[in-house]
C-alpha cells in the first residue's frame, strides 16, 4: 500500500534469505520452442493481451490484461498494489520468469492504466475487486491445476480476499509484502518505522498532515529520502528504474485516497480497518508469504501468516523493502520459482 500519486513529480525537482534451495534451472518448465509457440492461442493477434470485459453492478467495462509464455502447467495472475496503481513495476519479472518457463500474466484492475477508468465510487471496494478477479479468472481459463495469484502491496490483501472466497480455484497463493491487518500496519509504523525517523522530518510532516496540505511540495521532499528511500524502494529515487516511476506516475489518485486515505504514513480510507487476521488459518491452498526487513509492512507479522496458513512458507528479504523484487530482487525470485517449482512438482 504505497502513496504513489507525486512521487513523480516530485523527482522532477530533487539479500533475500529462504530456507529452500537456491533456483536452478526447472524441470517442470515449457521447452524454449512452445514456450514462445503463440500459434493457436486466441490472443496471438496481439501478442498475448486481451480486453476482458467486466460485469459490475454500474454495468460492463474492459480490463487489461497480457499474457506472458506459454505453459499449460503454471501460469501466474499478477494483481498489482496501489490501490490504483499499474501492472508496470511487474516488468522486472520478465528478467526471470521467461528462462524458467513460466506463463504470467500482467494485469490492470479496473480504474488502472490501460483498463477502464469509470468514475463511480461505489465501484471502489473489495468485494467487488475480488469478482473483478474472478471473471479475469475465467475469461484467461485458469484452473486449480495451473493457477498461480501472486499479489503485492494492496495486490496482496485483495489475492488473501481472493483466496477465502475462491480458494477451490487456485493451485498455488503468494502474498507479497502485505500484512493481514490495516490496524497492525498503522501501529507497526507508529511504533517502529516513526520512531527511528529523523525526528524532526517527522515533526514536519505530520505538521503538513494534521493541515491536509499533502499538495505542498515539501511533503514528498521530505517523504522521499525520509521514508520512501528507506522503507519503499533502497536506492536513491533519482536512481529508481523505469518500470517503478512509471507505475507510481500513472496510479489513480481518486482510488487511492479513496481506499487508502491520503497519508502514506497511516490509513484512513475504506480499509482502514480491514483485518484478516482471524481467517488466516482457513487458506488451505501451498502459500508462499513474502516480508523484508526494511518494508513498510511488519516482517515479523509476515512470518505469522506463513505459520498460520494451513501450508505456509515463508521468504525473508533481509535487505529489501517494500519493492524486494527490486532491492533484494536476485534472490526474491529464487525464493519465487523455487515455490512454484515446489508446488507444481507435488513437494510443497
């Protein structure tokens, strides 16, 4: 759940550990020839995306989506953060998934990038979100035999959503830097991520805060090398790579406020009392939980979701925040394939 909306703007003006075996090379992949075969695939027109259409209670929309490889065993639906944010920051998968033959999907949720964009709020919450998923689903012909969500961020509490209501359709669940509690995440920044902030950064923001002015400039000035650059992405900003400043620079800002309020340091929104916490133990499909050590979202409550599922592991990005695919990303994705090589091979 990270506050996306000026980071852009702003710019303008200023080693995962696991306990399973290090990635190798996958025996359960498609060979290099029909993993790149697009013939007889019915969106081989367009290079694999396709506009599903999607029924809601305010009527019918389009949401994009694209397909990535070709293998009839594994294929993972990739449900971006935000909320409102864009498929976009997913493109660092395309340096790992391809080599190990994985099929995946990149995917805009609907009021995202290349999806429609319709301006009712009352489209703006999880219940719908979640069938939203659900015909995205159907419409690409995901199965419990093949079919892998992995959420992150907001992308990940709607893939927990997802998976209490639809679990009978799934073969496999990541959880990416996601707790399972809005109230736990807004304590664990008021009790550890504040505290060991520049204190009188702090003092400033929460000034600029308690007046509402998050339009003020100084906000994200102060945001980047405070928090952004130590809890989102640790790299300098000026340095973030392409895919994540276009994510960020095209989220939706109304969806955003709307779910998640308009501080990036709290929740205020529609979620803001969202807790799962309680039905953890009723996700029975093989669960990979992702956490790092410098994220936003507590690691330790991270672990505790992985013990508290029914079949959990648990990948610990010891030098990654809250985009380890990125800072800690090497391996982040052995931890990964490792995972899904596990369950498509019956080892999990």
């Amino acid at each position: 759940m990270t506050r996306i909306a000026l980071f852009v703007s702003v710019l303008a003006l200023t080693g995962c550990t696991t306990a399973t075996p290090a990635a190798t090379s996958t025996t359960t992949s498609a060979s290099s020839s029909s993993y790149l075969d697009f013939s007889g695939r019915d969106d081989a027109l367009s290079g694999g995306v396709k506009m599903i259409p999607i029924n809601t209670p305010k009527g019918m929309f389009r949401v994009w989506t694209k397909r990535v490889g070709n293998n009839p065993k594994i294929k993972v639906l990739l449900l971006h953060g935000g909320p409102g944010a864009t498929h976009e920051y997913y493109e660092a998968f395309d340096s790992y998934l391809p080599k190990e033959g994985i099929e995946y999907y990149y995917y805009d949720q609907l009021g995202s990038a290349y999806s429609d964009q319709p301006k009712d709020d009352s489209l703006w919450d999880l219940p719908r979100f979640v069938e939203e998923v659900e015909q995205v689903r159907t419409a690409l012909g995901l199965t419990r035999d093949n079919f892998y969500l992995l959420g992150h961020s907001w992308g990940g509490m709607l893939a927990m959503e997802y998976a209490l209501k639809y679990q009978q359709n799934l073969k496999g669940l990541v959880i990416s830097n996601m707790m399972a509690s809005i109230p736990e995440y807004v304590h664990y920044a008021e009790t550890t991520l504040m505290p060991a902030m520049d204190q009188k950064a702090l003092a400033e923001i929460k000034k600029i805060e308690a007046a509402k002015d998050y339009k003020n400039p100084r906000y994200m000035q102060l945001l980047i090398p405070n928090f952004y650059e130590q809890h989102i992405l640790r790299m300098p900003a000026a340095q973030w790579p392409d895919p994540v400043n276009r994510a960020f620079g095209h989220i939706n800002e109304s969806i955003y406020v709307l779910m998640q309020g308009p501080s990036e340091m709290s929740a205020s929104g529609r979620l803001e009392k969202w807790d799962r916490t309680a039905d953890l133990s009723n996700i029975a499909v093989p669960t990979l939980v992702v956490g790092a050590g410098y994220d936003t979202m507590d690691p330790k409550h991270m672990e505790m979701i992985a013990k508290t599922v029914k079949k959990g592991r648990y990948l610990y990005c010891p030098n990654g925040s809250h985009m380890a695919m990125y800072d800690d990303q090497k391996t982040y994705f052995s931890g990964l394939v490792q995972y899904i090589r596990d369950v498509d091979a019956g080892h999990f």
